[in-house]
C-alpha cells in the first residue's frame, strides 16, 4: 500500500521527527495538534476554550490538505492535563462536528508539549 504524507502550511508545522499526517489507501492519521498558531509556532492566548478551538482549527488544516473535512474523521482521541475540561470539550466539539460525531477517548495526562492543556489526535477515512 502506497503512503502519503499531508503537509500544510495552514497548521502548525512539525516540531519533531513526524509528519503532520499521512494517508494510507482511504485512511489518514492526523498527527496530535496542541494549540498553537501557525503563523508564529506559539501557543494561542487565552483560555482553555481558546486552546480547544486552536486544536480543532489546525486539525480542520490538516484534514483539509488531505482533502477531507472535521467530519470525515472517525476516531478522535482528546488528551487533556485538568479532565476537569472535558465539558468544555463537548462544547466546543459540538461546533466543530456534525452527527454522526466519530469514536472518541478522553484521557488524562500529566503534561503535553509546550506546557499546552490539550492535545488532539484523528484518524480520518476517505471515500
């Protein structure tokens, strides 16, 4: 099976040794997105919510250079360091995506990258 790798300039551009995601046959793994800016490669100012919504922005970037949408993503895995923000996340996800929303996990960790709160990861399937 040939393999793909997706690269945008409208999201967050790797800052190790991945690629932001890559397609295999009608299957793309986006790579875990933390709220930062593209443009300066900072984390976004402001709240949590702020943070939620920059995550959801550059996984929407991303899914788009692959030729998807927010929507084609059928598992998404939320890591957050305060699960206290879990409904927040339900909120603001509820913006970002339609029914049917995709498989999801939430899990609790004890830091995240750049001192971020949260961290998103997709896997998509194409047509």
């Amino acid at each position: 099976m040939s393999r793909e790798i997706i690269s945008t300039d409208r999201a967050p551009q790797a800052i190790g040794a991945y690629s932001q995601a890559v397609r295999a046959g009608n299957t793309v793994y986006l790579s875990g997105q933390i709220p930062l800016v593209p443009d300066t490669m900072t984390l976004v100012e402001g709240d949590m919510a702020a943070q939620i919504r920059q995550v959801f922005d550059n996984l929407a970037a991303v899914a788009a250079a692959a030729g998807g949408t927010l929507d084609d993503i059928v598992k998404l895995n939320v890591f957050l360091t305060d699960l206290g923000n879990f409904q927040t996340v339900n909120e603001i996800m509820a913006d970002y995506f339609s029914e049917p929303y995709p498989a999801r996990a939430a899990i609790g960790v004890a830091a995240l990258p750049r001192d971020a709160g949260v961290e998103m990861d997709a896997v998509m399937a194409l047509e």
